[in-house]
C-alpha cells in the first residue's frame, strides 16, 4: 500500500474514534446557554435541599416543644409520687405494720377511710344541738358530759363525782363500754319531782331514765342519786351495745340493777335479798309474763319492784354461775337477731334452750343458795 491511502485510512480512523467519544459524551461539549440553564438547575436544586433542611429543622423543634412539656408534667409526677411513697413509708411505721406493698396500701386505705369516718363522726355531733337550757338550771361541761343541774351551781366537787363514778362503772361493763361509742352525754339533775316527770315522762315511782340513741341521763337530785346514776349509765353502755336493735327488757334492767348494786350498801340491796326469799318460794311473775312484758307503765309500784328484783335476780344467776365471757355471747346473740333458746343454747349449752329451762335452772340455783344459808 503506497503511502497516500495509509494517511487516508489513519485520519478515517481517527474521526471514527473522536465521533464515538462525542457520542458518549453528551455534557462535555455544550453551548454557553446550556451550560448557564445547567448552572441554574443546580442552583434551584440547592435551594430546595437547603429549604428543606430549614423546614426539617423549623418542624423538628416545634415538635419538641409538647414532648418537653409532657416530659416536665412526667417528672412533676414523679417527684409527687416520691413524696407520696415517702410519707406513706411514715405512716406505716406509725400505725407499726410491717406488710408488703400492697398490704400496707390497703391498710393505709383503710386508716384514712377511718379517719374519714370519724371526721363525719365529729362533724355531725357539732351539727347537733343539744336540747335548750330549762329555766332554773345551771350548765357545765365536763367530757364527755354536759351537766344540767336544776337550782344549785355545778361546783368542780359534783363534776369530779361524776367522773369518778363514770370511770368506776367502765370497768364493771366491759366488754360493752369498749364496744358502746360514747360521743356526748347529757346529764339533767332536778331537784323537784314534778319538773322530772314532767320533763323526763317517766312515773312517779321512777328515779332516773336514760334515752339511749341521744344519750341523755335524768336523774333526781336524792340519796339515791349515786345508786341510779351507776344504773343509767350501764344502761347507755349496755342498751347502746345493742343499737339500733333493743335488749329484752328483762335483760337490760336486769343487768342495769346488778351493777346498781355492786355499788350499794347491804342495807341498800336489802329488798332484793326479800324478793329473792319470795323467789325461792316460787313466788314471783310469771316467767313467759316476766320476759315478754313490753312496758311497765300499768303496774303497781309493788309489781314494779318485784319484776326489778326478779330481773336482777335472772341476771345475777346467769352472770356468776356462769362468767362474764359468756354473758357477753349471750348477749352477743340477742343481738344479732338469734331467738331467746338458740342465743342462751349457743351461749351456755344444755340445759338452757327455752325461758322454760331457764326458769328451772334459776329456781334450783336459788334453792341451793337457801339450803346453804346464802
């Protein structure tokens, strides 16, 4: 091959290559408008990213604002509920329990639903009002009495009385002035009969009467006073264990009597040891008459005296033959609604299961005690 066609083959050669590369290579040549149109795309691109960014961040830090706020709420809550644990840890030690956590939360429930209780307690007795002052009386407090006393002043000698009979009595009556809630008691002293019957609604022959859901005590001013204060307030202690029910007549006075006497001279309780003699002889009420007697307000004051002395003498059996503990079950009974057979069975075993056992055993006890000089 001459010379000539090997110049025209090396530059057919080399077009070829440099056509190809152009072909592959778009962007590399392009004209001034292209190039600034290009130039102007990517700015606008990176306006956009930047925009976006400042959105982002824009966004992103008002987003925040209400989890910085529920996060302050969160540890508010927190540092409450520290102090909540903190004092609950107090109180347990204070009412000295020693449970696991959820015990001592209901413990702790339950003391200040107590104390709830006794808030509404204390509340309600403040709304109560006691009954106006009589003319002619003196007032004076001294808890948890307050002391109407007719014509005479109530001197720190008659309120000291009161008290040290009161805190005498408690001892006698238990359990029942453990169980009994004493808020207030009124305490009325006359000094003349009419103003007492007239004022109480009590009979002649009575001397003192209790009105056991207000807590009042009537009282006459005699020498009996000390002897029938001690017989009312077992009343208020006693009668108030069985509200808003009632003890059996019978029962109540009878019990009220026993502890009367207790306070009482022999010569005081003389006329119970006459009606216990007439007992022993088979003279007295009729037992289904004597436990089912409503009222005393139609009898004699003669028949008023023996149902008295029979009560107490009933009582009396019951209470030493067979313990305080099971007096308290028996009475326990009465007052969850049982009948008088079941309560005294349930209470004291055979043979008591009817008035009728009753009347026997009572009867036998009083002969023995005749036999043995008693």
């Amino acid at each position: 091959m001459d010379i000539t066609k090997k110049l025209y083959l090396l530059v057919f050669i080399l077009l070829t290559a440099l056509g190809v590369f152009v072909y592959n290579q778009p962007n590399a040549l392009v004209s001034p408008d292209d190039d600034e149109l290009r130039a102007a795309r990517i700015n606008q691109a990176v306006k956009r990213v930047i925009s976006g960014r400042e959105e982002e961040k824009h966004n992103s830090f008002f987003n925040q604002v209400p989890d910085m706020r529920v996060t302050d709420k969160y540890r508010a809550a927190k540092e409450e509920e520290k102090k909540f644990n903190v004092k609950r840890r107090k109180d347990a030690q204070k009412i000295n329990v020693d449970l696991g956590k959820e015990d001592a939360e209901s413990e702790l429930q339950a003391r200040n639903e107590r104390i709830k209780n006794v808030q509404q307690t204390l509340s309600k007795l403040h709304e109560e009002s006691l009954p106006p002052l009589p003319e002619g009386f003196f007032s004076a407090t001294a808890r948890p009495y307050v002391m109407y006393r007719e014509y005479t002043p109530l001197t720190d000698d008659f309120k000291a009385l009161v008290l040290k009979m009161h805190s005498s009595l408690l001892k006698n009556v238990t359990p029942f002035s453990v169980l009994t809630e004493v808020k207030r008691i009124l305490l009325m002293v006359f000094r003349t009969k009419s103003s007492y019957t007239s004022y109480s609604g009590r009979p002649d022959w009575s001397g003192g009467a209790a009105n056991i859901s207000a807590q009042y005590i009537y009282l006459m001013e005699n020498r009996n006073f000390k002897s029938n204060f001690m017989h009312e307030l077992t009343h208020i202690y006693f009668d108030g264990f069985f509200e808003p029910s009632s003890a059996p007549s019978w029962l109540s006075e009878g019990f009220a009597v026993y502890v009367q006497s207790l306070y009482q001279s022999p010569a005081e309780n003389e006329w119970l040891n006459v009606f216990g003699l007439k007992f022993a002889r088979e003279e007295y009420i009729d037992f289904e008459e004597f436990t089912n007697v409503p009222s005393l307000s139609g009898y004699e004051k003669d028949d008023v005296a023996m149902w008295y002395a029979q009560a107490y003498s009933v009582v009396k059996f019951l209470f030493e033959r067979y313990g305080k503990d099971d007096f308290y079950q028996f009475s326990k009974n009465l007052k969850d609604g049982m009948p008088l057979g079941r309560a005294m069975f349930r209470s004291y075993g055979m043979p008591l299961n009817s008035a009728a056992a009753l009347e026997s055993a009572w009867q036998s006890n009083l002969r023995k005690q005749i036999n043995r000089g008693k």
